[in-house]
C-alpha cells in the first residue's frame, strides 16, 4: 500500500505540473512544443512496452498498453500537425 501511496503521490504532482506548465505556453508556441513532445512520446512508448511485457501483475500489463495507445496517439498527432505547420511555409506552385 505504501508504494501505491507513494506512486500515485507522483502521478498527481506531475499532471499539475505538466498542466502548469503547457498552460504557460503562448498558443504561438503550442506547435513547435508538440513536434519537440514526439521524442518525449516515444521514450514512453518504450516504458509502456517494457511494462506491458513484463507481465508482473494484470494490472501492470493493462496500463502499460493503455500508456501504449496514449503516447502512440499523441506520437501520430505530432507528427500530422507538424506536416501541417510545414505545409504552411510551402509556396504555392
């Protein structure tokens, strides 16, 4: 129980930091911030396969692959406002 205490402490404190923190940004930054994320998605990506495949406990296999779809959600939509960005200092031809 102490360590579910203890994890979930600091889950708490990084969803309000990580809230705080994005709800600085300017909306002109939201963009570049989202391109820089997808290496970020993608290290969790890793963690979430790891702790999907390790098997400890159900619980554990059933977050890691919902950490999967998540981090694998926000990886895709990156990637497709960034083209979208880029799209946009394209010339017209």
């Amino acid at each position: 129980m102490e360590i579910f205490v203890i994890a979930l402490t600091i889950f708490v404190l990084a969803v309000w930091i990580g809230f705080e923190v994005i709800t600085k940004v300017p909306p002109i930054l939201h963009t570049p911030l989202m391109s820089g994320s997808n290496a970020i998605s993608g290290i969790t990506i890793i963690g979430a396969l790891i702790s999907s495949g390790a098997k400890y406990t159900t619980l554990t296999t059933w977050l890691g692959f919902i950490a999967v779809v998540f981090a694998t959600i926000n990886v895709v939509g990156g990637f497709l406002v960034t083209h979208r960005m880029l799209k946009m200092f394209q010339k017209n031809r």
